[in-house]
C-alpha cells in the first residue's frame, strides 16, 4: 500500500453520479443509442459488468445477461477449457425506472479471447463495424462471410460501435502470454484506424488483489498491486492509465454495495463519454463533408 492514494474518489458521491447517469443524454440526433461493445479473454466478466451495470440502473440485483459461475475461477482455467461461455451477438439494453424505457446505450458482449481459439480478430472488425447481425453464433475456426444470412450488408451508424471496452481480470498479466496479448494490441489497433475510442476495465479485484483490497474496495487506489497491474496492461496493450478502471463486478451478491457502485459508475462514466464524443465527432464530419459537396455544387 501506498502512503497516498494514486487516483482521487469521493466515495460519497453515489448519489449525483446516480443522477448525471439518470440525465445523461446524447450529444447528436444521427443515433438513437450508444453501443459499447466488450471485449476480453473468457471468464473475465463481461456479461457480469452488463448485469452489474443493469443492478446499479435497476437498484436491485438483477441478471439480464447470461452469465457463467467464474468469479470464482482462475481465468487460465477458464482458458484452458477452451469455453466461452458467450456465443452469440446479443444486444443488451437497460431499463430505465419505469417498463419500456430504456437508457440510450446498449452492451454488446462477444465470444471470449483466447490464446489459440476464441473469436476470431475478423468477427471483431465486423462488429465494430456493424456488419454483425443480433443473434449470431461465433464460430472460433470460420469467420462470418457476407453471404451468410447474419452478415449485416448496410449498417447504420445504430449497429456499428462507438466505444470498445477490454474487461480483463485483474491478474491478466500473471495468467495471459504473449499470444494473448498480441492479439488485444491487434484489436485496439483495428478499433483505432475505425476512429472507435477503447478503455480497459479490471475486474475481480476482490478476489486477485492485496488482502487490504479484499477487505475494503476503497483501498483500491492506495494498492500497489492494482497499481503495477495498470501500469502493465499500459505498457503490454497500449492503454494509457486514465483509461483503465479498476473495479468489482457483482456475482454474489443479494444487495448493493456503494463502493461497488462508485467504482462500476465511475467507468461507466469514462465509457459514455468516450463514445459520446466519438458519435458528436462523427455527426460534425458528416455535417461537414455534406456542407462542402453543397458548396462544389
């Protein structure tokens, strides 16, 4: 533990978090939701986020997608069984406080990252790019072609992503090899010449982390563990640190906890105005580029 804390939080604040969330709304009219696409090895809580997420929004503890048992798992033996326990493209959205209402972002989860099967680096591109359609089954040795009946020919800008988030467990430096990590760098490479912004999130950090982190989720930023493991993933994916979020997902849970809330909330923030930006960015450019083929005319 560090002396000082690394990162500011003012665990206090759940509430006007709560509220900027509750009155977040979208910077341009071109799309009618944010979608925020999740990428990671298997087993390291992507669809545990969007639930987390939904419970926070809900406030209750709620499942709306499906999620594996492996909180409790190492992710190398997640791994090693060669699962995802995520197949298809699903779109998740989250309900506001009354039924048919919903928040304007969606999640899209995808098959897990692995070192030599997992979804393949071209399903990821067509997702990003929307070229995938609800309900596709990953196939980790052939990738979507266009002829298929789930390739989405014509995609808005509703289907393609706005923002990718890495989920990683916590100790994905100690468990994940080169391979791993290679190919996470091929990824954010291809979301970056799509223009599409990426953060990274770190999960389980109550289960991987120093005993003092176990015990109290508000020592997450006086951790040096949690600290090394950030400057880690920085160094080995390219990340830099303000986008990394360390945080705990639910799983075990029947109530909510605020220093969960406060850390989910926190990146969530990061993610929506990340991909808020990038949507703003892309209204302005296409504003633009209709201006200027009025003027040669």
């Amino acid at each position: 533990m560090v002396p000082e804390p690394w990162r500011t939080m003012d665990w206090g604040r759940k509430e006007d978090e709560l509220e900027w969330l509750k009155s977040f709304r979208l910077q341009s009219g071109n799309v009618k939701h944010l979608r925020v696409l999740l990428c990671g090895p298997a087993g390291s809580g992507k669809s545990s986020f969007i639930n987390s997420v939904d419970s926070i929004c809900q406030n209750r503890i709620t499942g709306p997608a499906d999620a594996n048992n492996s909180q409790g798992t190492d992710l190398v033996l997640a791994k090693t069984a060669g699962q995802s326990f995520t197949l298809k493209y699903k779109t998740h959205r989250i309900q506001r406080e009354r039924p048919g209402q919903h928040y304007p972002f969606v999640f899209n989860d995808i098959m897990g990252l692995e070192p030599t099967h997992g979804i393949l680096l071209k399903d990821i591109k067509l997702a990003m790019k929307g070229h995938v359609k609800e309900d596709y089954t990953f196939n980790p040795v052939s990738a979507l072609k266009k002829s298929d009946y789930f390739y989405n020919n014509n995609p808005t800008s509703n289907d393609k992503a706005h923002v990718l988030v890495f989920v990683l467990a916590v100790d994905i430096n100690d468990v994940a090899g080169p391979s791993m990590f290679q190919k996470m760098a091929e990824i954010r490479l291809a979301a970056r010449d799509l223009g599409i912004p990426q953060i990274a999130i770190l999960t389980k950090i109550d289960e991987k982390s120093c005993a003092l982190v176990k015990k109290d989720l508000t020592n997450v930023y006086s951790s040096t563990y949690i600290q090394n493991a950030m400057r880690k993933v920085s160094e080995q994916v390219g990340f830099p640190l303000n986008c990394i979020f360390p945080l705990k997902n639910y799983h075990a849970e029947i109530k909510l906890n605020t220093e969960v809330d406060m850390l989910i909330l926190s990146a969530l923030r990061k993610i929506l105005d990340l991909a808020n930006d990038r949507v703003n960015a892309t209204g302005v450019a296409a504003a633009n580029k209709s201006a200027n083929n009025v003027n040669r005319t």
